[in-house]
C-alpha cells in the first residue's frame, strides 16, 4: 500500500507481539507503518521452532488473561475466531509432582480443586482457598482496570485518587509467599499457590503479593493453548495489520534511530548498510536496556537501566521423543525439595540450583499435530540465573563465574532423573531423538535480550508503575516504546495491553482520534431491563420493622424513667 499524500508514518522497531501489535492499531489509525525485524520471523520469543514434523513453542506456551486477547483482536475490528484462531482449554491446569511421590492437580473445577485442598488441609483448609480466591480477585480486578490499562507518565500518576484509593489492597509491600502462607498452613500448598512467580521472573519470597493475579487467572479463566502453536495467535495479528497496510521488513536489524540535533526529536532508523528510512514517529519493541545502549546517542539513562535489577534467565530444552510419554500432562510443574533455596541459587547468585524447580510442557497433548503420530514434542523450562557480565556464556575460562556448558549437562540430567523418579516414566534419554537447547547466552544473541534475561527488568516495587520505565522517551521527542521492560510489564497478554496504552499516546501525541471504543467490546451496548444491575435497599422490610420496634422499645423505656422522675418530684 502506497503512501497517502499527508498520512503520517510510523517505524516499529523488533516485531515481538508488543510490536506487532502496535503496528496494526497505528496503522488502523491512519499511520503508514513499517516493522523492521532483525530475525527472519515475527514474534521474538514468542516464535516457533521446528524439526522434521515436530513443533515447538520457543517461549510461552500457555495463554492466560483471554480477554486481553479478545479485546486486542476487537479493537482491531475482527476476533480471534475470524483469523482463525481456535483457544483450546487446558484441563487440568498442572500437574504438580513432589520427591515425596505426591502430586497436586490445579484445575478450574471447583469440585477438583476441594478435593485436592481439603487432601492436605482439611474441610477448613478449602474454605481458607476461597478466601485466597477473593484476595487474589481483587488484585486481578483492580490491576486490569488500574494498571494494564493506564499509563504512569510521572510519579504523580501514582497519586491518582482512582489508583491511590486501592494500592493497601494489592499488597505490594509483601511477599507473594507472605501472603499465601495467611491462607496456606502447610508447606506444600504454600509452594502450590506461589510458584507462579516465576512467570515474572522473579522468587516467590521477592515477588510483591500483588501478582497473586496470576493464579488467579488460572483458577478463575483457565490455561488455554491456541491450535497450531502460540505463534498463530501472532501470525493473526501480523496478517490484521498487513491488510490495513503494514510492511515488514525481516531479517533487517536496525543499527541507529535518527535523532535531530536541534529538535531532539526521533525522525527515523538507519540500517547497518547505511540506508536511511525517515519517519514521523519511532516505537521501539526491541528489548528497552539494549535499544537504550545500542540504538539511541549514550546518556546517563542508558546506565542507569544497566544497573537495574534484571529477571531471571533459562536453559531450555526442545526435546523431540520417539514415542509418547504417557505419565506427561499437557503442564506439568517439578518444585525443588529446597524451594527458598533454589530461588536464591537463581536470583542471588545467578546460577542453577543444585535440585531446581522446572516446569514441562507436552504441546502434542493437547494439540496432536505437534508431533508426527505416537510420538511427543516436549519443551522443558529450567530457569537460572541471567549473565553476569559481557565474559560470561561462554562456559571457558577459569575467570568464568558461570560455566553454562556444564550447567546444560548438569541441568539435563536432572531433569531426566526427576521426571522419571517422581512420574515413573522410564528411559527418557533413549526415547531422545533430536534436542535443540537455548541458554541465557543464545537469548541474548538472538533476541538481543540484556544479560539474557528472557522476562526483561524485573517487577520488584521500584521497578513497577511509575517507577517503570516509561512509554515514552524523556527528552526525545516522537520516541516511543512497548515491551517487557516498559510499562506495564511482561508477558504476552500485558504486553498487548501496553501496545493499547503505547498506541493511545502516540495518536494523542499527533491529536487523532482513538479509531476503537474506550473499555472494549460491549461497552456502551443497550441493556435488557432483566439485565439491568440492581442494589438491594440498604435495608429490608424486616429489618426496618426490626428498627421501628427497637426505637419503640427505647422511647417506651426513656417514657417511663421521665414519668417515674415526674412522680418522685410530686410527692416530694
């Protein structure tokens, strides 16, 4: 699609799904945008990687908070079900297997979940999970409307009444662990409500009470897997924005964003070959720590975010199995026997542990066509400390701190073990017909990840909200960013949701129009009278008669004491 005479244009730099994304609302907008990506796939980790007939999901493999999918494709004028996209429920949600031979089952279904809790803690004990349901309601509900879906410019936007008003009840100023542990009274369970803080990169006993959300999501939506792997919820994003005009360039890293020495004002990329592209606004998708050391002129702000505390990173392993391994659910959870140890092995001293938690995802269980028949494709997730410094990744050198060629066979060979000590699968290694394997080392070089750290900065207190770097450059003009380590966070689904915020700036920035309703699908829609919300009367009739005879009571009371004063004065 040519240019428009007058019609503005944008350049996105790194086609992750926060770019993508980005790329299909400004175009929507009225923008003509143009994505440069420096690998030859879209996605970032969000990608896929294939051997023979199987396929495996590079990074995330399960789809949590829907919503934000649907609204993302609705704002967009289409859906999930029109690109041809099909969501299928994970159920169970987990499988988690203990040394001690124990396993739990995380699922949506109450009636499952009672079980399971009540197993350990007895008829009080699920009654408390319900409780820890309401907390951790809350801090999702109130995170969607206030969080993901507002922008914090300033340390002012952290004063907003709207905002203010709650931040006592999402308990930021404790543990995930802390606040699990006033619902959970044995350790097991503890461990079962808590480890998803590892999606955030970060430990349990770090990770602010707040992100108690995520478990929420799982027990109250669910886990779902998008047919054909995660990458086709992507691939439907990129195709919504090439129809409304976008351009992708793959395989076309950028070296430099343009900046005006008189303006200070981003005016667009140049390439490695010396070719320059101008533009009226650049986004960069591309990880925040490199682009802010490697694509814009050095400042202070560049070395500050060095210095910032990063998530963790993983080995991970792609393992293509001869035949299935039945004992393997979709998701399956392995929790370390030390489990506040291994997390301070990971972020403390940015290792592997000795006996880590990881976590296994069997893609060909629940979507067939993942692996040819009678066969598994099998993706395993250790994760382990980031690098430490530009020497390390190498495994060579007695200077090495972190020797990861050693921690890829150590780690191997633990997960084999695990597995087969805790399920009772047999053989795994002899069942291996093909392993592919990325360690902090390869996610830095492929996807230009700071110290490798693969969830970007992580989401302690001082490194969320305002505190967040923000969407926008500081002193650049027309520069704009959305990804993990920017507001309002990491993951798939929050990294759509900071796409909208992103998107809303820049076009109120050039003073357009948002071309999507505010809120989301539904909103504003006529509604049925029996649909209409209704609040009770503070009082019902039986307690407003409850009252009158109360007051009736009291008055018949202070009557009488007056009339018994009365006669006493008489006869006096």
């Amino acid at each position: 699609m040519r240019e428009k005479r007058g019609q503005k244009t944008a350049i996105i730099v790194g086609a992750g799904v926060g770019g993508v994304a980005t790329a299909a609302r400004l175009a929507k907008a009225g923008f003509k945008v143009t994505v440069f990506e420096k690998n030859a796939f879209t996605g970032g980790r969000c990608s896929i990687i294939h051997h023979d007939d199987y396929r495996f999901d590079q990074g995330p493999s399960l789809l949590l908070l829907p919503h934000l999918f649907r609204e993302a494709f609705y704002d967009l004028g289409t859906s999930l079900q029109a690109e041809g996209v099909e969501l299928m429920k994970c159920e169970p949600n987990y499988n988690l297997w203990f040394s001690d031979g124990e396993s739990f089952e995380l699922s949506t279904d109450v009636s499952r979940m009672k079980s399971e809790v009540e197993k350990w803690e007895g008829k009080d004990g699920f009654e408390r999970y319900l409780g820890f349901l309401q907390e951790a309601h809350r801090h999702y509900e109130i995170s969607v409307t206030q969080v993901l879906k507002k922008n914090f410019t300033s340390i002012l936007s952290m004063a907003r009444p709207s905002f203010l008003r709650h931040l006592l009840t999402l308990h930021p100023f404790e543990s995930i662990y802390s606040r699990a542990s006033k619902y959970f009274y044995t350790e097991r369970l503890r461990r079962v409500f808590t480890f998803g803080s590892m999606y955030m990169g970060m430990s349990p006993f770090d990770a602010p009470g707040t992100y108690s959300l995520l478990q929420y999501t799982e027990l109250a939506e669910g886990i779902w897997y998008p047919k054909g792997g995660f990458h086709s919820v992507i691939a439907a994003l990129v195709r919504v924005g090439e129809r409304y005009g976008v351009t992708y360039r793959l395989s076309t890293p950028v070296s430099s964003v343009q900046v005006s020495p008189k303006h200070r004002r981003a005016t667009g990329v140049t390439l490695p070959t010396g070719e320059s592209i101008s533009a009226d606004v650049v986004v960069i998708n591309a990880d925040l720590v490199y682009a802010y050391n490697n694509l814009l002129p050095p400042s202070s702000k560049a070395t500050s975010l060095e210095k910032r505390s990063a998530s963790c990173s993983s080995i991970s392993f792609y393992w293509a199995m001869d035949r299935q391994i039945p004992e393997l659910t979709t998701h399956n959870i392995f929790l370390a026997d030390h489990y506040r140890e291994s997390f301070d092995d990971i972020f403390k001293r940015q290792l592997i542990p000795s006996q880590p938690s990881f976590y296994v995802n069997v893609p060909s269980r629940i979507d067939p066509a993942a692996a040819p028949e009678g066969k598994d494709a099998i993706v395993v997730l250790v994760p382990v400390g980031h690098l430490l410094d530009n020497r390390e990744g190498k495994g060579i050198g007695p200077q090495s701190k972190q020797d990861w060629q050693a921690m890829v066979t150590s780690a191997r060979e633990t997960v084999f073990s695990t597995i087969e000590a805790r399920t009772g699968a047999r053989n795994l290694q002899g069942a291996l017909v093909k392993e592919i394997v990325n360690t902090p080392q390869s996610w830095k070089d492929v996807f230009n990840l700071d110290k490798g750290a693969i969830l970007g900065l992580s989401h302690s207190f001082f490194n969320v909200l305002s505190f967040r770097p923000s969407t926008k450059h500081a002193s650049i003009d027309r520069l704009h960013f959305v990804g993990a380590s920017t507001h309002p966070g990491t993951g798939v689904p929050i990294c759509l949701a900071g796409s909208k915020v992103t998107s809303e700036q820049v076009l109120q920035d050039f003073g357009m129009e948002k071309p999507w309703k505010r809120g989301g699908k539904g909103k504003g829609e006529e509604v049925k009278e029996i649909d209409r919300l209704q609040a009770l009367p503070l009082l019902s009739n039986f307690h407003i008669a409850l009252l009158v005879l109360l007051c009736m009571l009291v008055m018949g009371v202070y009557r009488f004491d007056f009339l018994e004063g009365l006669g006493e004065g008489v006869w006096r």
